[in-house]
C-alpha cells in the first residue's frame, strides 16, 4: 500500500494512491494522524473518500509534525570510507525537528547564515505502532513503511562543534515524501534492498542500493526503542551514502536556483529547488 499528505483547499488530508494516478483521501489530516489509529491499515485500505489526480495535486511532507525525528549519521559503508572513518558499532544518532521538515516538491531555503548546504539521500523509516525495548521481530512488526527523505545540511553549522545538530535542522530544509510505502509493497521486506540516486542540475551525484546499511532499519528501531518509546509517525532518517558535496575535490555546495532530484525505487522521486532566503534586516 501507498500513502501520501494531501493539500487540499480545505486543508491536509491523508491519502491512499492507487496506480499511478488516483489518490483517495482517507479522512485524517495527514498520514501520521492515521498511524495513530490502531486500524490504520484497514482503515487506509477501505477508505473511498475523494478522489485526487495525483499528477496535480499539491504534497505535503508525509508525515507533517513527527512526535521524534532520529537521524542516523554515517550508516553506509561508501560513505563512511569517503569520509576516513571506521566501520562503528553503534548508530551515530542525532535529531532533526519538523520545523524542518518540506514537502516533496516544495522549495528548499538557503538560510543566509550558511555559504556550505550539501544534500544527503536518505531512505526514512515510519513507525507505526508504540514499541519498546523492542526485539527484532517486534521492531519489523512496528514499521509502518519507508520514505524518501533528503537531509539537506548546512555544513558550515554541522562542524562548528563536535555536535551535529545544529547544521542539521535549519527550518523548511528537508524534504520528505511523496509517499510511504509499506514494507510488503518493497523488495527485502523490513530489510529493503532499493536502488537510490541523488542528482544535482541533472547530475548523479550519489547512487547507492540500502542494502549497504551498516544498521538496517529493523536493527535501528529496535536500538532506538531502547532509549525512548517510539510512537505512530516518529521517523528515523537512515543515513546517506556516499557522493555528498562536502567530500568532494573541490567541495560542491546547492545554490540559489539549483535543482535537488532525490529518487528511490519503489518509493517515488523528488524534485526540490533551492532559494536563497531573504536577508532580514539588523
């Protein structure tokens, strides 16, 4: 099954799309609304609410306002050699906040404040039930679907400290979506084996398959279960691969008017331009 968020005149609405084509509202306002319902998947599967062409409909980020957004950081092996690293033990986590949070079309903003935005191609987990503490198979059990998701970051912020948070979740940055997509729709099941690309003005800039995942997303909820409660549309942004701009020679950045395509297979493509940010005045 697919789902989306729907703009719609009379506001968000969660949907189920069928084919290509068509997008049935299915009556929450997003589909982290209808995560929260026990019976979403029935629910989802029996809805028969408006229908939408999808072609010409506006997307919102799929799931709007995350209760948690965890982000995994250096989690391919291509990518952790590309930055002179070893392989780790632990998932490298930090946060990301839904203030920075896009949807699948919209425009990325190039805060004024950072001269160093890269991109990072990321496969996103969706939880769909409360878990804790969660083995393996209650933690396959709790995924709702996957997602694409791009986690643009300002690198200029990223490394002023040890810390990464702060380059990481710059408001409206981070596109997510257009759909989730259940695990049973995707080759690998909880364990995905997708093909993925990056492009920047039409260049490949990363591709990768997610089944080079040093912790794959059934390991990840269940680590991550172990800190906290994961709760109905928290979502765990899985790594990126290698190609990022920081680790180029020369160094490559987004700017004004550049145009982010962020594609996964089986879980849709988005396209996103950067725009430059008004300056507000001192």
């Amino acid at each position: 099954m697919k789902l989306t968020t729907l703009r719609t005149s009379a506001g968000s609405r969660a949907a189920r799309v069928d084919g290509e084509t068509t997008a049935v509202e299915i009556g929450p306002s997003d589909v982290g609304e209808l995560l929260a319902d026990p019976g979403w998947r029935r629910r989802a599967e029996e809805a028969d609410g408006l229908r939408h062409d999808i072609s010409s409909t506006d997307l919102g980020a799929v799931v709007t306002r995350p209760g948690k957004i965890f982000c995994v950081g250096l989690n391919y092996r291509s990518h952790i050699l590309e930055m002179g690293r070893e392989l780790p033990r632990f998932p490298t986590l930090f946060a990301k906040y839904p203030e920075a949070l896009i949807g699948p079309n919209d425009e990325i903003t190039l805060d004024p404040a950072s001269s160093a935005v890269d991109w990072e191609a990321e496969l996103a987990v969706v939880v769909g039930s409360t878990v804790r503490r969660a083995s393996p198979a209650e933690a396959s059990a709790a995924i709702a679907g996957f997602a694409v998701l791009n986690d643009v970051t300002m690198r200029d912020w990223q490394y002023r400290s040890a810390e990464w948070l702060q380059g990481k979740t710059f408001e409206a940055t981070t596109p997510f979506g257009p759909y989730l997509v259940t695990p049973d729709e995707l080759p690998g099941g909880v364990h995905p084996e997708l093909e993925l690309s990056c492009a920047v003005e039409g260049e490949t800039v990363q591709s990768a398959n997610t089944r080079d995942l040093v912790f794959d997303p059934v390991e990840l909820v269940s680590y991550i279960s172990t800190i906290l409660t994961l709760h109905p549309g928290d979502v765990i942004a899985t790594g990126t691969p290698g190609g990022v701009g920081h680790a180029r020679e020369p160094k490559r950045y987004l700017y004004d008017g550049s145009v982010l395509t962020t594609s996964f297979a089986g879980l849709g493509e988005q396209r996103n331009v950067a725009r430059a940010a008004a300056r507000v005045p001192a």
